[in-house]
C-alpha cells in the first residue's frame, strides 16, 4: 500500500488582524459570531498566530472583567486548536494578554467585548512533491528504511484572500503602520490629569494603538519625547519627562521589550504654537508626546 506525504513550502506575508464579538458578559460566541469565526478559520490558508488580546466592556469589576477577558481567549484559543498544524500554527513568542475593562478602543460598549487575533498568513506554495512510502504498515513517525519515491509536482501559487478578513467595526488604519525611520508622530488626543503623569481614561486607546503597533512590529525602536506649553524656560516638576515615562512604563507593563524604548524631555523647548499661546488649542497642541522611529 503507498502513503503519501505531503510537504510544503511557505512565503511570509504580512501582519494581519481580525477580531471575534461577544455578547453581554459571555463567553462563548453567539450563533452569528461562532458561524463569522468558523467562516475565517476554515479559510484555505496557513496563519502563523502572534498574539491573543481579550477586552470587555466597563461594566463590572476590574477583576470580574480581568476573568471574563481570559475566558474569551481561551475560547478562541481551543477553536485555533482544533486547526493546530493543519492551518493554524503558533509561534514560538505567542503573546497573550487579557486587558479586562483597563483599555476601552471603542465608544460603543459592545465593540469592546472582544478578542483580536494578530496573524501572520503565510500562503501555500502548493504542493511541491509527494513522497510516497510503498509499506504495508501505516506510517506512524518510524524510520522506514529504504528511500522513498518522489514524485515532483508543479508548483501553484495560492494568493490569500483578505475580503473575508471579519471586524463589523468597519476598516482600521493604525496611525503608525506606515512610520518610517525618522519619522515622528504626535500622540494626538493623549491627555493627562494636571500636573501628573496620569491617563485621563479616554486616553487608554490612543496608548492601545502604539502598543499593538510595537507588538506587531517587533524590529521597531522608538524614542518618546515628551513637550509641555505654555512657560518658557525650565520646568521643577519636568511633567514633560514624568509623561514621557509614562508612555515609556505602559509598554513595558505589557510586555514590551525596554531595550526597544527610549524617552527624553524637551520642556517648552520645541513648541509648535509661539509661547505665551493664544488659545487653549495651541496650548493643547503644545502640550503632547512625540514618538520618534528610530529602528524599523
């Protein structure tokens, strides 16, 4: 009798991310969701995952929600399973990571009781030869002595089809996708309590952006810069330096690497707006941080 082998050769692509809804303090999908999900996981192709995250709503304890967030994403974990080595494969640095209610992405509630799945689609080159085994005994990892027939095959590539890719949020464009070395973004609509170093809560998605751009983009080094408005000269306080800290200590407190980060206070030093400012516009836009790519 001959068994067949099949081997397969692979080309990477790039990051991708979909997303999986649940209803009001579950955790399992609803027949909606669960046939969306099954839908994107029986795609023909191979998807090297890299990351889980899981959220809920604000409704709750901080520790109720902290639970509910794991129990999503060991939802989506045992489906990814059932696909192990088929067409799901895990890396070697899966990241997982339950954010509870702690980061709100979404105004409306119901977007924010998810799991995202970053994913690496790694497209089929098809079958590049059978090996064929002509034994009696059902292969079962054993060495089989003799050499096995090959029988070449031609090769077909097969493109990855991203129209079915699910988020019924509608396309997402991280604002640091397209960042290149020198580049310098302003975290625009990150806000402080006074004189501190503290998130306002509304902020928490601003800082949630940079943090799944560092986390799928693992090569990336930046350095944060922190700037304040309003007095010329020196700050007692550096508030420009606590933020930037801040930002800094939100990365690392998920995961990210501090040998990828650097900070630094540059005061009033740059201000886009003249000081004394006119309005409180140019005030807020004087007061900000700057996140400068220096390795990508």
């Amino acid at each position: 009798m001959k068994y067949v082998l099949l081997l397969f050769g692979f080309l990477l692509s790039a990051q991708e991310k979909a997303s999986f809804y649940f209803d009001f303090d579950q955790d399992t999908f609803n027949p909606k969701q669960n046939e969306l999900f099954m839908t994107w996981l029986n795609k023909d192709e191979n998807r090297e995952i890299l990351v889980i995250n899981g959220y809920c709503d604000w409704y709750g304890t901080f520790d109720y929600n902290d639970t509910l967030a794991y129990k999503r994403i060991h939802t989506v974990q045992e489906q990814l399973k059932t696909k192990v080595n088929s067409s799901i494969f895990f890396s070697e640095n899966l990241k997982i990571k339950g954010f509870g209610e702690r980061v709100q992405t979404r105004k409306e509630r119901r977007y924010n009781r998810r799991v995202d799945v970053f994913y690496t689609v790694i497209p089929k080159k098809a079958v590049l030869k059978e090996v064929v085994y002509d034994d009696p005994v059902v292969y079962t990892g054993q060495v089989i002595n003799k050499d096995p027939e090959v029988i070449e095959k031609k090769e077909i590539l097969q493109v990855p089809d991203t129209d079915d890719l699910i988020d019924p949020v509608g396309l997402y464009k991280n604002p640091y996708a397209t960042a290149k070395v020198g580049d310098k973004l302003v975290m625009n609509n990150l806000y402080f309590y006074d004189r501190s170093g503290i998130f306002v809560p509304e902020s928490l998605p601003v800082m949630e952006e940079l943090l799944e751009f560092m986390i799928t983009h693992p090569k990336v080094k930046i350095e944060i810069q922190g700037h304040i408005c309003c007095q010329l000269g020196e700050d007692p306080e550096d508030i420009a330096l606590v933020r930037a800290i801040a930002v800094h200590n939100f990365l690392v407190a998920n995961d990210i690497d501090d040998s990828r980060l650097l900070y630094k206070s540059f005061g009033s030093t740059q201000p886009i707006h003249k000081i004394p400012e006119r309005n409180e516009k140019e005030r807020n836009e004087n007061r900000r941080v700057e996140i400068l790519i220096l390795e990508n």
